[in-house]
C-alpha cells in the first residue's frame, strides 16, 4: 500500500472523519446513511441500509441512493489514488449506465474491484499531462448475496495546470 493511500485510507475508514466528510461534502450521502464497510487500494464496499429516508413507494431504496452507494464505492477508490498526488488532478463523473435486477431492500454492499486499473489510469494522467477515463463497475448485492443492481462509472481525471492550484 502507498504512503499516501495509507493516509487517506486512515481518513476515510475513521467513522466520524467520513460522516463529517459526508455531511459537509456530500450531505444528500450523510442522511442516507452510506457506510465505509472495506477499502483497500484495489477494492472499496459501501453500504447503505434501507430505512425510511431512502424508501420509495414500493417498498425497497430508491434508486438515486443505490446509484449515490455504487457512486461513492467508485469514487473513494478514485479519491484514494489522487490523495495528494503531485501535481493534484481533477476527477469527475463523465458516464453513468445502471441495470436494476431486483427489489433492493434491506442493507446493500456496493462493490468496486477496480482500484488497480484506477491507479494506473492516473499514473497515465500524470505522466502524459492528458485527460484520461477508467470504466469502473460497482455491484450492489443484497444479504443473500444476490445481485440487485449494477451500475458503471466512467471517471476522468487530469492534471491540474499551475495557475490551478
């Protein structure tokens, strides 16, 4: 594990340090009540419980907190790989597909296994100064392990000029 994912996995496992994160950063994730089961540098599983704030009318988690869940299981893979990188990167959501396969109620695992094509994706964005976009895939499974939802993420990241930070 590298220094620097070290640190921000410290950060970001710490339960208060990520609902202070979530509220101030992401409140709309801090009141659906996402949570930081597991991280390493390839893989990240959020959960998110099905309680009446993220309900919809039949009976199981709107979709907009699935998508919220799998988003942030992508993304803190994504943060973990630009934590104090030199020079900083901009990152950003540029595609969303999603397929739904069942009812999700109960609590949901959201899964992204990409962290190492994350990594080397960045690694290329500092090297060649460009733009460039890694697909990752989160899966969300409900307690029986069966698969209610997948949804894919395209990440851009690229280097920040000088003037930019």
């Amino acid at each position: 594990m590298t220094d620097n994912f070290s640190l921000f996995k410290k950060q970001i496992t710490n339960p208060l340090k990520f609902r202070v994160f979530m509220f101030t950063k992401l409140p709309a994730a801090f009141f659906a009540g996402l949570r930081v089961q597991y991280l390493s540098e390839e893989k990240c599983i959020i959960t998110v419980k099905q309680k009446w704030f993220n309900k919809n009318p039949f009976h199981s988690i709107y979709f907009a907190i699935l998508s919220m869940a799998a988003e942030v299981s992508t993304g803190v893979l994504c943060m973990g790989a630009i934590y104090k990188q030199r020079p900083p990167l901009s990152m950003l959501v540029v595609k969303n597909e999603s397929s739904f396969y069942k009812k999700a109620a109960g609590k949901i695992s959201f899964t992204c296994n990409n962290g190492n094509e994350i990594k080397k994706t960045v690694e290329e964005a500092v090297a060649t100064g460009e733009g460039k976009t890694v697909t990752c895939l989160s899966t969300g499974k409900n307690e029986k392990g069966e698969t209610v939802a997948e949804f894919y993420f395209t990440w851009s990241f690229k280097a920040k000029t000088m003037q930019a930070y």
